[in-house]
C-alpha cells in the first residue's frame, strides 16, 4: 500500500507557512512522503476559531512582530515583514490550483516564489501585475494567470481546499497532516520528523 | 553588572506551562541564569486578546487534545489530560507567592508539585485540602496555605503579577522574558536556548 502524502494547508499570507515551505520538502524527501501543497484561505478558518490575523491582535500582534522575524533567523531563512500586511491571496492561490491540474511540475516553484516574493521582497501577490511577473520568471504566459484566476473550477477547487481544511480541523496556518495526524505550526515540524520515524 | 534571571510567567491550569516547568530550570542553568517563577491569572491576558481557554474554541480545542499529550510524549514528560479542565488556580498560585516571600527554597518545589499533582495524578488543586496535602508532603503546615491565601499582601502581591504581565507583553503562557526578549511557549524553549547563546 502507498504511504500518504503530507498534506501541508497555508495561506500565502501566512509568515510561519513561509518559513515552513522552506523547511518541508526536505522534512518529506526525508521520510520518502510525497508533498500535497494545499492552498486555503484563512478567513473562513478564522471565522470558526474566533481568531484574526496575528499583527492585529492585542498583545499577541505586538509579540508576532518580534517573534516572526526572529523565528525566520533562528531557522536561517531571509524574511523581511511586508507591508501591506496581510494581503488578499486568493488569486496567487487560485493560481497555484491552475498549475496543480495544468503544470503541475511548477506547482511547488509557483509557491516558492509567492512566498519569496512577499514575504523577502515585500511585492504584494495581491496585485495581479506582480504575479504576470512571477508567472513570466517561470516561462508562463502571464495570461494563464488571468484564466485560472477567472476558471470556475478552479475557484472551486480552492474553495473544496478550504471546506477539506475546516472538516479535518485546520484552526490556523502552517497545518500538516500526514496518516490522519494533525501539526500545527513550522515549530511542530522537529516533533513531525519525530513523529515520522518513532510514531510516539 | 549581574545578568537579569529568566521570567516564567505560567498558569497551574495550563499544560504547555507544565511542560515548560519541566524543562525552564536545566535551560536556566545552562546559561548561569536564575529562573524567576512569575505565577498569574491567564484570565485577564485571555479577557485582553480576546482568547479562550484552549480545548473550548472551536478546532483548536480538537488539536490542542492530540497535541498537549503528543507534545509530551515528545518531551518525556508524563501527562494525563486532568478533569475537571482548566480549573481556578487563584489559591495554588498566592501559596507559590507566600512561599517566595516566607519559605522561598520551597517555591520552586511546591511549583513542580501543584503541576504534577493536576496534570500527572488529577488531582483538583482548586480544592483546599488538595493544597493541604500537597503542603504536608513538603513539611510545612497545611495551616500556612489557608493563611496565605487570605493575606491582602499575597493578593496584591498576585495581582501586581499580572498586570506586570500584561505590560510586558505576555500573551498566553508560558511565557518567558530574559534580557528584554519575550518567548512564548513550550516550543520555543529551543529558540530560547539558541537565543541566549547566540544572540542571533
């Protein structure tokens, strides 16, 4: 039987999704898992748990402006915190979603270099411009972007992403699940790689 | 010039601060810090952040139930998830602070012993008499405990400790402050330790 995958749910918006898509794909390769990229939405997710975005909470904003960038340092990844922030993904999402079913061999590039572009060049994916860029530094047709972003199945898709990610009980971003187990958080990954070896 | 000890603001009622408690005090002393046992009410910090205790928000409640035990077998540490939960910790808390200001060599062990006694044995340390036995175990007179919980300057002492919290920044717990640098959570104790060798 084919062991699943590692199901990795993120919002493009997310610091610690960022600093975690740096780190899982080397986590998985490790443990011979594939890597199921799944764009969400925190805004329905946000409406269950009660929660807002990190920066505009009392206290815990304060905390994650300090804690983000440090993380970032702490694993050695580059990070300077964008402004605006957050910003609307859905369309770097949908985008993703496109490449899955069409070009599936750009996926993970796509996310890469969404995350890289916001979160260390502070270009915001909100604006469709700067995606046609990113689609152009991949050989894409900018176009494409425009079609996915406007495909309604596409649309549908991300939306089934999110439907999947409240039924499996995804209360934030980074969420991995693998073999039906939840992790939350890029400082869960070290108990993931545990986890996958030792099954404790 | 001494170097400032390590603030560990915790709840008895929190799980990751009974993890951390685990741990705080062999960090501490490798990096020839003192560790400052901080006792506070989460109540106020969650009435400022707006958040719940963890197992009653939606999904979050779900994962923090796999993930508290998961995160203590990871550490080795012994868990059994205690009911009632979370449970008024006002009392074990003033008695943590009369102790640091009439019997502070018991401090910390009458700290190790209210997480252990809730979070290993189920035992209800909301319940006086639990108290009562927990203080006999150590020496000291049960009659000490109600005494401390009655004394004005105990109260105003615990009080003073969470407002000291929440002008610090603290968000949940536990929290751990050093030199000005606040960590939050079980989880970044590794961040913690690297944080205090390297300054990175």
């Amino acid at each position: 039987m084919p062991v699943s995958p590692i199901a990795f749910f993120f919002d493009f918006s997310s610091p610690y999704s960022y600093l975690a898509s740096t780190r899982i794909e080397a986590l998985a390769a490790k443990h011979d898992r594939n890597l199921e990229w799944v764009p969400i939405l925190l805004g329905p997710v946000f409406a269950m748990t009660g929660a807002k975005p990190l920066t505009d909470q009392p206290l815990k904003g304060d905390y994650a402006r300090i804690d983000i960038p440090r993380s970032a340092r702490f694993l050695g990844v580059p990070y300077a915190h964008p402004e605006p922030f957050p910003v609307a993904t859905y369309q770097a999402a949908r985008a993703l979603v496109g490449l899955q079913r069409d070009r599936p061999e750009l996926a993970a590039p796509w996310a890469h270099a969404c995350f890289a572009a916001y979160f260390t060049q502070g270009r915001n994916i909100a604006e469709v411009p700067v995606l046609h860029e990113l689609a152009r530094d991949l050989g894409l047709d900018a176009a494409r972007i425009d079609a996915w972003c406007a495909d309604p199945q596409i649309k549908a898709q991300l939306k089934a992403n999110g439907d999947r990610a409240l039924q499996s009980g995804v209360c934030g971003a980074p969420f991995f699940i693998v073999d039906e187990e939840p992790f939350w958080g890029v400082d869960r990954l070290p108990q993931l790689d545990a986890w996958l070896t030792a099954r404790f």
